[in-house]
C-alpha cells in the first residue's frame, strides 16, 4: 500500500489535518486503532478559538457547527462568591470563542471524510513505525487477521498521549516537561438549560469548579477533586449538591439538575515533547502536548498543530519548498508554550493547591484582585482565552 502522508489517529487533529491535505490533493491514509463508535464516544471540551472555526471552514465541515455552536464574547470568574465578568469581545479587539463539542466536530470530520471516500482503516492494530530517519518509512499494522504494510513520505503522529508515535521515537532524540497536578476534575453531562449563556469558572476553599455547556440544552459541570476519586461514590444528587456549594448563592439557585448522562473523572497535567519533528515523522495535538483544561486549550493547540503541518506539506508538494516542514517544530512550539502557560496560570489561580500554605492563598486573593482591577490584566486573559495569534 503506498500513500503520500500516513496520519496516526483519527481524532479530531488527523481527521481536519487529512481533509486540509486532500483538499490540497495529497494523498492520505488515516489508521485508527479504535473504532469509530469509541472514537465518537470520547467526551472532550467544546470551546474554539477563531482559528479553530477557520480551519473547519477551510477543510468544508463547518456548517453545522456554525449552525449549532454557540458564540461567546465573555466569560464568569468567581472568587470566594465575588463574580467577575471578563468581556472576551471587548478586551480582545472583537474576537470570541464558539462553543461547540468536540465530539461533534469529530463527528463532521468523520462524517464528510466517509462521503468523500478517505482512505481510512479503524481498528488497525499492532500499529508500528519504521524507517523515519530514510526518505522511505513504512507503518506497519494488522486487520482483521492481516498485517499491511504502508509506504509512504511522511508521518502524522496524531494519536494522543498515549500513542505509538512519540514511542517511536528514541529515548535519546526527545525531551519532555510533565507537570502533573495533585487533583483531577469529576465531570458531569446532563440534558438541562445551562446556569447562564457564559461559562462559570469559580474559586471556592471546597474547590473549584466549572459551569459549562454543549449546547443550549445541554451542560458539561465539573468538580475539582482529589486523585484516585471513585466516579460511583458520586450520585447525581451528591455532584449536584456539592456544585451549588461552591458557586455564587445566586447562580446555585437558578441552576437546573437532572439525571447524568455521562460522568468521568480526569487528571489535570501539563506536558510537552521537544522537538515536533523525527526525520520524516511529526507529533501533533495530545501526543506533542497536553495542558489543563483549565484553559480550554486542548483541541485549539492541536488544530494550530495542524494548521503549521497542513502548510508545511503543501508547501512540499506544491511548492517545491520545504521550509514550512523545516520550521514546524519550532513554529509550533513557541505557540504551545505560551498556551501552556495561560493553561498553567488559570489553573493555578482556581484551583485549592492541597499543600498551599496560608501565603500561597494570599497571593492567589491578591491575583484574583489585581485581574478584578486591571484592564491590562483582563486584556491579557481575554488575549489568550480567545486565542494567541497563529
């Protein structure tokens, strides 16, 4: 089997990667070790950045989402019961974030890539890569009881923090930063009217938490909570109740409640791998990076990712140029990094630090007060809340 890029993972960074390719008229072979209900079952976060909604719009799947999405120009941050509204709109020189799930995007992606008759293989295991430091690598996979094997230029690792394609890659050849946090964050899915059209995110000594939305039918709520937490411990009205207890008396009296439709619990970390770039192997999103959620970064970093990569192989085999594959480890990193910090700082303002001394806690009051305060400190946020430029 011969294809001209192999993209690793058919989340949603290989999938809009491979239709800006075919687009450009590369050929592309996406391989997925999941299938694609499991794919499409994965719960992630929902908000995008402007260059998030342009690059849908330039793979030509983003109708629905502008259809279904919901516009935000602003922002909740409460303290200890003290609300802040940061206007995104304002503060940012007019740009906004869209709320929209990143199930759903996944769900167009891979549902204009069957009409359109993408080469793609789900449930392709023993996944290996070889030969990446040649002008000739190969990834090697078994379905359905045969091994394949596929020549091509270049690979995609789009496969996520656990993925085979940062394993590739020899111990000596790579860096990584990894911060994990002392809490994870019990999350919720329910079918009721969100609490406000904005997201809530509030400091309270009991922890923090996160009012936020799919849809206008639809809420995604979230608890801090320690490491290890058992998500059957939890009943709905347990999660419910100890929601109110942390938001603004105001906001806990109008929420509305109802059965779960979903509950998890994730870990908060911080990681990045240096560089991008392996001979003729790329990492992007989750396997190049991870961030807290706190920042709603996550899926924004992996579609900047793509956006440098999709350049970078256009520009190879319609330029005749290299220099995009050349710097797309360099480009991508200075963009993740300053992502990583925005991620880092909102986490850390927010959030109850189990080993916090009574300092620790003061400076966090005193840079919910400065932000309160500041236009420049609100500048700054909504700046990288709605996204650095690419």
């Amino acid at each position: 089997m011969r294809t001209q890029v192999a993209i690793i993972g058919a989340g949603p960074a290989g999938l809009l990667l491979a239709a800006l390719l075919e687009q450009a008229g590369i050929d592309v072979l996406v391989l997925e070790r999941r299938a694609p209900d499991y794919v499409l079952a994965r719960i992630r976060a929902g908000v995008l950045e402007q260059g998030t909604v342009d690059l849908m719009d330039a793979a030509g799947v983003g109708a629905r989402m502008h259809a279904e999405g919901l516009p935000h120009t602003g922002i909740g941050i409460s303290f200890d019961g003290e609300p802040l509204r940061i206007d995104l709109k304002q503060r940012s020189g007019g740009k906004q974030v869209l709320v929209y799930g990143q199930t759903e995007l996944t769900r167009d992606l891979m549902a204009a890539r069957a009409a359109a008759g993408g080469a793609s293989v789900y449930e392709a295991a023993d996944v290996a890569i070889v030969n990446i430091d040649t002008p000739h690598p190969q990834v090697t996979y078994r379905h359905a009881g045969t091994t394949h094997t596929v020549e091509c230029d270049f690979i995609a690792g789009c496969d996520g923090f656990h993925g085979v394609s940062r394993a590739s890659v020899p111990a000596a050849a790579i860096a990584t930063f990894e911060r994990e946090y002392p809490f994870g964050w019990l999350g919720v899915m329910a079918d009721v009217p969100p609490v406000r059209d904005e997201l809530i995110y509030t400091h309270h000594a009991r922890g923090f938490a996160l009012c936020s939305m799919r849809s206008r039918l639809r809420v995604r709520c979230y608890l801090q909570c320690p490491p290890g937490t058992d998500v059957a411990a939890w009943s709905d009205d347990r999660f419910w109740d100890e929601l109110r207890r942390r938001l603004d008396p105001t906001v806990a009296e109008a929420m509305q409640t109802g059965p779960s439709i979903e509950k998890s619990v994730a870990p908060l970390r911080s990681f990045v791998a240096e560089p991008l770039r392996f001979g003729r192997l790329f990492l992007a999103g989750d396997a190049a990076h991870i961030v807290p959620p706190t920042g709603a970064k996550g899926l924004n970093l992996a579609a900047s990712d793509v956006r440098y990569l999709a350049e970078g192989f256009v520009g190879h085999y319609r330029e005749n140029s290299d220099a995009g594959l050349n710097h797309y480890s360099a480009r991508a990193l200075a963009r993740i990094w300053k992502a990583e910090r925005f991620s880092w700082w909102m986490t850390r303002l927010l959030h109850d630090f189990p080993d916090d001394t009574a300092f620790d806690r003061r400076m966090q009051r005193a840079e919910f007060d400065y932000l309160r305060g500041s236009v420049a400190a609100q500048t700054a946020l909504a700046e990288n809340y709605v996204g650095l430029p690419v």
